[in-house]
C-alpha cells in the first residue's frame, strides 16, 4: 500500500475513535424525543422509492435543491466539480457546457472517441448517447433538477458503463415546488442566462410543473460564443394505489468550443513558449461548431400493492441529433508537418532540414486545410420494469430493463483554405465528399436483482446481481464503398456484495462490485490494424474488441450529527481489457485496442459543518490512475510505451477542496471557496519523452506535465425581501492563469503563422497543446420566488 493510502487508513482509525462516544441516554417518557432527519436515496435510477443512506455500503454524495439554486450562476458541471469530492473536469473542448468531466479517473464527456465510464440518468432514463457513450450536458434541463446523487463503484444495478460511477439528476415536481420561481444573471463576456420555473399542485392529486434555461455568451477566447435553451414538461396525478407522471424534454444547443491551444515547442533541444504564453484567448484552428438538439418523452407508473410491494413500469423515447463543422489541416499541409517534425518522412527516408518552412507539393500549397462536418442521428426507446417490497426491516427489488436504439453517422470533407487567422474558409468550388458513414443498431437487456437484509439493528448486508445481453451490429460505408453488414453480442452476470456497520453515530462499510462495457460503434469502426484511422472520428472496419470489465473494492466510514459529518473511503478499481487508442505500425494512423489491465485507487475524505453563523467544508481527494500492463498507445504524434506504473495522463493526483459561507446579518451570506490540483501528466508525455527517437536513434526527454494550480472564488448572496435575492460570484479572483489538460502533438503553424513559402522560416515541431483555464469572471443576477 502506497503512503498516502496508508496515512488515509491510519486517518479514517483516527476518526474512528474520535466519533466512537457512549450510546446517549434513553429519553424519559415525560421528554418529547426529537426526531432525527433520515436521508433516503435511490438504490435504482429508473425506480421509486429507495433506501436509507446510511445503510449504503459506499459513500453516495448527493446534492439537493438548495445546493443546485444557490450556485450563483454556475452551471451544474461547475458546482459538481466544485461541491463534490473526486471529481474534476477538463476544459478540453473551451465551452462551459462541453466540459470533460472524471471521476475517480472516469469520463463522462461529449468528446465522441472518449473512453467513458460514467453511467448518467435523468429520471431513470439513460442520457448516455447511443453512438460513443458521449453525455450532452448542455441537453440537461438544470433548471428543473431537485437532486443530484453521485454512487461510486462499479455498481452493477447502473448499467452498462458504470465503470467508475454513476450519475443520478432528479427532476423537481408541482408536488415538491409549487408556485414560480424565476432567476436571471449576466456575466463577463456577453453572458447571459435565464432559468424560469412554476410548479401547479391541483386537487385530486393533480400535477404539473414547468422550467426552462436559456444561456448564451460570447465566449472569453476568440471565436467561442455560445447559447442554448431547454424546456422541461412534467404532469402526473398522485392516487390512493398509483401514481403516474409523463415527462417531456426539448433542447436546442449551439456551442463553439476551439479545443487546445499550443504552449511550449521543442526548438533545437529546448523548450520554447509557445501561442498560449503570447495569447491566452486565442485558438489555434476554427471554426470548431456544434448543434445539439434533442426530444425525449417518459412515462412512468407506480402502483403500491399489498403486503409492503411496490411495482414500478416505466417507458422512453429519445430521438437526438448533432451536427458538427470543424475546421483541421488538410492530410497534405499535415504531412509535410509532420515529417519536418520528425526529420524524416514516414516511409523513414531523411528529410533535408531546408525542405523545412516550405509548403512542399501542389496539393499542399493549393488545399491546405479541409472543411469537416458530420451528422449524426440517433432514436432510441426502452422500458423498464421493478418489484420492490420491504419485510420488516429486510428491502428487495426485482426487475428488468430494455433498450433499443438506432444511429446514423456520416462524415464529410470539402477542400478549404486557411485565413491569415488560422480559420479555415472552403474552396467553393470544390465538392463536398463523403468520407464515412455508419448505420447501426443496438439492443440491450438487463435483468436484476437486489436486497438490503438486517442481520442485526446495526449490521446490514446489500448484495445484488445483474446480467447484461447486448448486441451491437452495423453496416460501415468507406471511401472504397459499403462494408458487410456485421454484430457481436456481449453477455455478462455482474454481482456485488457490501456491509454496513453502525456504532453509535459511526458506519463502517464496505463493497465489492462489479460491472462492464461494451465497445461503442465508434470503437468498432476503428478497430482494425490493417486498417487504421488517422482520428478516432474516421471509421474504417469493426472487428471484434472485448467488453470491458471494471471490478471495484472499496472500504471506508462516514458519521455526523447536529449539522457536522464526515466521510472516509478507500478504493481500488482495476479495469480489464480496458480500450485504448494504439500505433498502427510505423504509420502515423491508429486504432482501438484491447488493454490488459488499468487501475484507479485512491481515498476520498470530506468533512462539513456549521458553528453559529459559520459553515465549512473541506474535501480532499487522493489518486493514482495507472496503466498495469506492458503495451504502446499512439497519440497522434509519437507513440508512448507504458509498463505497469505508467500514469495515466490529465489526472491530477491531489486534488484540495475547501469553502466557507459566514451569515453576516441576517439575509446576507459571504462566502469562498478553493479548488487546488497537483500537476497532472500530459498525453503523450507519460513516458517522460516529447519526441519519439530521431534518426540519431536518441529521444527527447523533458517534463511537460501540466503544473499544479489553486483556484480562488468569493460569492455572496442577499434576501432583502423574503421573496427576493440577488446572488453575485467571482470565480478565479486572483486571475490565476492554469491550465486543465495537455496533449502533446506536432505545432503546425509556428508561432500562430502559416508555413512560408521560403526557406529558413520557422519548422513545425513537438509541442505541448493545452486547455486554457477561464480568466476571472464576474457575474450577478437576481432570483424571485412566490
């Protein structure tokens, strides 16, 4: 065991003793007791009802309605990162709604290519897209969330993908928030944002409830304004013995997020900086455009039977689309880069050092840059089916799920020419060409069962079971023409086991779990060494890869009382035959493969409270995120080798979370919190190279990490009148300049400019490309309640 897992297990032993105290003494009859607030979660996302927290063997963070309206404008990705111990996001793609979000290392992201991990439901319905696992969180509706829960594990009554967690978001109600609720803010940059909300609670149990979110900004980097609007419908009636609701869901979305910028180069041996240290703002090639836009339906009824059963049903739709245009180098311009990087072009004849700074080739000189847009497709629906029944002090469940969607995918290129700004404008009059497309389906059912059993009032067991079938087929279109339609089916029973122990106001607890993923259509359709992808985006063949099979243990204890809590947990999650993107070869093309083995362990320790006017709290998350296999990932522009210990790169290993609010007279809250991460490592820099060997046979050594940084932010918030409050955040108040992710890849235009057409101008090389963190922002706004 590592020290800091170490010193996190002497901690949580610490806790221990300090939180064990007698047992209070029994309330004299004559005394009215008080009555203790029990929290209940959900042990199901696509069920009512659930289960008391502290009977959890693993620590399940949640956040209420209270927690998401008093985020001062910050949207829901933001406050998870900033209120929710082991997650973190990465700014890789430059929109606040396209975020990268991990947790415990794991991925849940709108980047199609990315290896995901999270599962996210919003309520009971999977939001996961069909093509890639990818999640559109600018498609969430925020303003109509009650509660948020994050269950950690490899929880197997989630569902396929729920490697490293799951999401939970609950919709709010007419019941839970009648009347209106409206709150506007504006911010630096052009932002703006509206969320409005009115709940009806009518006579017989009637229902109804209403809210939508509209934003947009301009955007603090060049060419990154954005904006979207969502609308949320939710009507239902409450019975005697059942209780339905129908919900409906639109959204439309369109955000401009620039990606990475380049930061340090590799000149003659040594690091040089690059366009981020001259301009913060700028971006490196555009336009880089996405539309969002979706429909989805739910209907769900439950009816209480007799004898302590509960029958939950539920039903879907759900029909996206995205549409995207991107702006990239042509393969030509992108060649001669690359082999003036390298000093040797890919078939490994020299490359004369002169050649360099010139555009070299017709078809270079002529079409340096390439136009790229896709559209996807995607329908799907699914039911879901649930027996709950509670026996004393004993819970079960008994159920079913299934789903079926269908996806088209076709990507297009057209000749383009590149503007003094790097934008990219196309040729008129070159024809739009197919590059790719997929049509596919896939199926999957899931079958489960779990119960809560009380072995004694203070030891409770959980165990649970769920077997997945999935069937994934396909028919790929290339430039060579259709592909023979193919599908592979994926079968896995996936169980878990957990303890809890409660000694006064202490819980000790601890699980074993497992659970797995099945490779997406956009794995598939690059999976073939014969036939690599220059991106991950390309699709050329799908043979079969492996599902992936994540197995998580964990242990830890939680305890509180009087507005005081804390939580302690240790954990290990080792994925097998996990898939990652790998060399072809000697080309510079790639592929999806099966990898023996990663692992993430860690702790995670949170502590809260409140003293008079004084609330705190403070989180620290700890983790180790590493490749445990000998094997070669390719990266876009080296290749790394990586042994068991290898890092995983843009994780950062200590992660510090702190705030504290002061009621400084009554109505008024002053507040602040801090977020401090260690250096992460950056992609393609896991090996501690920057440059694969030359032809001197040598390779370049340098850190090029992302370094560590800590983050400053004060809010505040002011109820002059009961119904009225005005909130106000400034985020990075120091202006600190940091960075969220690095990814190391060949410069193309040194110093910001296009290649010359002359000799002695600057050569493209090695550089480290990273995600600029937001500068300071400022914004305030009002919210009205009756």
């Amino acid at each position: 065991m590592s020290a800091p897992l170490a010193l996190g297990a002497a901690l949580m032993l610490i806790l221990a003793r300090a939180a064990a105290a007698p047992d209070p003494e029994p309330v004299p009859e004559t005394q009215e007791a008080p009555i203790a607030r029990v929290e209940v979660v959900g042990v199901l996302p696509f069920a009512d009802g659930g289960s008391e927290a502290r009977l959890l063997p693993y620590a399940i963070q949640t956040l209420d309605r209270a927690a998401l309206r008093d985020a001062q404008g910050a949207n829901l990705v933001e406050t998870m990162a900033r209120r929710l111990h082991g997650v973190n996001v990465n700014e890789i793609v430059g929109s606040p709604f396209q975020v990268d979000l991990s947790y415990r290392g794991f991925r849940a992201s709108p980047l199609l290519g990315t290896g995901q991990g999270l599962s996210v439901y919003l309520d009971g319905v999977r939001v996961n897209e069909a093509f890639g696992d990818v999640v559109n969180w600018d498609m969430l509706p925020e303003a109509a969330l009650k509660r948020v829960s994050l269950v950690p594990g490899s929880n197997p009554l989630y569902g396929l993908s729920t490697l490293g967690g799951a999401i939970a978001l609950e919709s709010r109600s007419g019941l839970s928030d009648p009347g209106f609720e409206g709150a506007f803010s504006i911010g630096a940059h052009g932002r703006k944002r509206a969320d409005l909300a009115y709940g009806l609670r009518g006579a017989d149990g009637w229902h109804g409830f209403a809210a939508a979110t509209l934003f947009d900004e301009d955007g603090w980097r060049d060419h990154s304004a954005g904006r979207l609007g969502n609308l949320f419908i939710k009507a239902g009636r409450t019975g005697v013995d059942t209780d339905w609701q129908l919900t409906l869901l639109g959204g439309r979305s369109r955000m401009l997020g620039n990606g990475l910028v380049p930061s340090y180069r590799l000149e003659a041996g040594e690091s040089e900086p690059g366009l981020y240290e001259t301009d913060r703002r700028a971006v490196y090639t555009f336009p880089d455009r996405t539309r969002n836009r979706l429909l989805q339906s739910a209907l769900r009824l439950t009816h209480r039977l007799r004898g302590g059963s509960e029958l939950t049903a539920s039903a879907y739709t759900r029909n996206s689309r995205r549409d995207t245009v991107g702006g990239d180098v042509g393969d030509a311009y992108a060649d001669y880069a690359l082999d003036c990087a390298d000093g040797f072009q890919a078939d490994g004849t020299p490359l004369d050092p002169d050649e360099c700074g010139v555009t070299r080739g017709e078809g270079a000189a002529l079409h340096p840059a390439s136009l790229n847009t896709t559209s996807t497709r995607q329908r799907g629906h699914g039911a879901s089916l649930n027996l709950a029944h509670q026996r004393g002090p004993h819970a079960f469940n008994l159920g079913a799920t299934w789903d079926r969607s269908r996806v088209h995918f076709a990507q297009f290129e057209q000749a383009a020419f590149f503007t003094a700004g790097r934008g990219v404008e196309a040729d008129p009059e070159a024809e739009v060409e197919a590059a790719s497309s997929v049509a596919g389906t896939a199926r999957t059912l899931g079958v489960y069962g779990a119960a809560t059993l009380a072995l004694s009032s203070a030891t409770h067991v959980t165990a649970s079971a769920r077997y997945n079938h999935a069937r994934v087929g396909n028919t790929l279109t290339t430039e060579d023409g259709p592909r023979a339609p193919e599908a592979f089916t994926y079968r896995r029973v996936n169980p878990a086991i957990g303890l809890t122990h409660a000694q006064g106001a202490l819980t000790w607890f601890a699980n074993i779990a497992q659970s797995n993923r099945v490779p997406t259509v956009i794995e598939l359709g690059c999976a073939d060494p014969e036939e690599p992808c220059r991106l991950p985006v390309g699709l050329q063949s799908d043979p079969y890869l492996k599902q992936v099979i994540a197995r998580t243990v964990e242990a830890g204890l939680r305890g509180g009382s009087e507005g005081r809590g804390f939580s302690a947990t240790l954990y290990r999650t080792v994925n097998r035959d996990d898939i990652l993107f790998g060399r072809a070869g000697v080309s510079r093309a790639g592929y999806f493969s099966n990898f023996a083995r990663t692992r993430h362990q860690g702790m995670d320790l949170g502590a809260h409270g409140q003293w008079g006017a004084w609330r705190a709290q403070a989180d620290y998350s700890y983790l180790r995120a590493s490749y445990e296999a000998d094997g070669t990932l390719f990266t876009g522009a080296r290749t790394v080798t990586v042994q068991p210990g290898t890092p995983i790169a843009g994780l950062p290993r200590h992660t510090l979370k702190l705030g504290l609010d002061w009621d400084a007279t009554p109505g008024l809250v002053l507040g602040a919190d801090l977020q401090a991460l260690s250096h992460a490592p950056t992609q393609g820099n896991e090996d501690g190279l920057v440059a694969d060997a030359g032809d001197d046979g040598k390779a370049r050594r340098a850190d090029w990490s992302v370094r560590g940084h800590a983050v400053v932010n004060l809010h505040a918030r002011w109820r002059p009148a009961p119904r009225w409050e005005w909130f106000a955040r400034v985020s990075n108040v120091f202006d600190r300049r940091y960075e969220s992710f690095g990814a190391i890849a060949v410069d193309m235009f040194p110093d910001g400019r296009l290649l010359q057409p002359h000799a002695g101008a600057l050569a493209p090389a090695h550089a480290r490309f990273v995600a600029p963190g937001a500068p300071r922002m400022l914004n305030a706004g009002v919210r009205y309640r009756f």
